[in-house]
C-alpha cells in the first residue's frame, strides 16, 4: 500500500482520552399522546405514508 494515514499503533487514541458523558434519562410520550402526534401527522398534515421521494 503507497502511502498510510497513520501508524495503528495510535489508532483509537481520542476516543480513549474522551471524557465519558452519562447518557441523559430519556422518557417516551404516553400512548394516548402519541396516538395525537401520529393523528396530526397523519391526517391534518399531509396525509402521506411511507418513505416520500
């Protein structure tokens, strides 16, 4: 191979000197709010389903 980026003998260096961040405690919507969101997405917003092009 012509030409590297790098020796691996550093590979992974940043990530292990990264201060690790907890991850935030995330909480989902309750099924009838949900079922509010899909509605208004669905029906007073477009009306289209699947993946649009």
């Amino acid at each position: 191979m012509p030409g590297s980026h790098g020796s691996l003998t550093k590979a992974g260096k940043v990530r292990s000197q990264t201060p690790k961040i907890p991850a935030k405690p995330r909480k989902s919507k309750s099924p009838r709010v949900w079922r509010k969101v899909t509605y208004r997405r669905r029906f007073i917003f477009g009306g289209k389903w699947g993946q649009q092009k």
